[in-house]
C-alpha cells in the first residue's frame, strides 16, 4: 500500500470543487474489489479553508442536487445516492457508483469522541456502501481506518487562493492529477 499526496493551488470556489469532483470519480473508478468498510475523507483546515466548498462539490459529483449546507449544528447529515441519481456511463473504463449513502459530519463542536461514537459512526464507517466526508477530525482520528483520504486545506496568498493537499493510501491507486 502506497502513499499518494497531491498539492493543488486553487484561485476559486470552482477549482477547489473541481478537485472534489476528480477525488470522487478516483473513488468510484478504484473500487473494483468488494471493501469492508466505508470510504472515509478527513477534511482539515482552518475556518473558511474550503471544507465545505469542496464537499458541496463532492456530493454535487455523486448526482445529488440537493443543496449541501455544513452541518455544524446537526453534526452530521446524510445523502441517499438512489440509482437514478449515481453516474453511470458507457465508457468501459468509469465503473458505475455502487456507493448508496454520503455522509457528511462537521465536528467542529465535538469535544469528546464519545459524542460522535454514540451517533452510531462506528456502524457507518464500517458500511462499504457509505462515503463519509468528515470536517474538523481532531476528536476522532484514531477511529478513523488506516486508509482514510485526508484533504488539507490552507489559506493562500490572496483572498480566494486555497492550498489543497491530498494524501490517499491506496493499493494500485490511479489518482490522476
């Protein structure tokens, strides 16, 4: 198992969701073996880093035209991906999305791991249908599975400029740039 790490410069809200777009067809397209557990995404940065931006664009890739708005105050909110809504394609190279569920946890209040555990979030990182996008993974990163994707966000030169680090561990991964 390999590391990956990928360092973008983004100028925009659009470019940041771009790279959520190509994570998440990465996602779909190297998931060619049954997995026993969810796909999990730590999202890490600062406030107005781009968490959000780029989970609204990751869920947004998935078909889900819901608006997505950080759940801060909820904790955490679940998307149904219905088999309408999933990507397919007739391009043998782009599997199609066997994914049913994105969740999306903002931690942000979380103080304890306890908090989150009792929400059942063990249960939902063990699901292999569930993607699971976490800001602010402080609390809980010790149960997080070794394969966790972590996205680092940080503040750039300019006002709209976003630093965006991906690290992945993947078996035969074939991130493209």
């Amino acid at each position: 198992m390999g590391l990956i790490i990928i360092h973008m410069l983004t100028k925009s809200k659009a470019q940041t969701q771009k790279i959520a777009i190509r994570l998440a067809k990465n996602i779909i397209a190297n998931r060619h073996e049954p997995s026993r557990m969810a796909v999990v995404i730590a999202l890490i940065g600062d406030l107005g880093s781009g968490k959000t931006v780029f989970t609204q664009g990751f869920i947004r890739s998935l078909g889900i035209k819901t608006h997505a708005p950080s759940p801060t105050f909820l904790i955490y909110r679940k998307y149904k991906i219905f088999s309408d809504q999933r990507p397919t394609t007739n391009d043998q190279r782009q599997p199609k999305n066997e994914f049913k569920n994105v969740f999306h946890f903002d931690l942000y209040r979380i103080q304890k791991p306890k908090e989150i555990i009792d929400l059942d979030f063990k249960k939902i990182i063990k699901n292999p249908e569930n993607i699971v996008l976490i800001e602010w993974p402080k609390a809980i990163m010790k149960y997080l599975p070794k394969d966790t994707i972590c996205v680092e966000f940080e503040h750039g030169k300019r006002a709209n400029e976003r630093a965006v680090n991906v690290k992945c561990k993947y078996q035969k991964s074939k991130f493209k740039k």
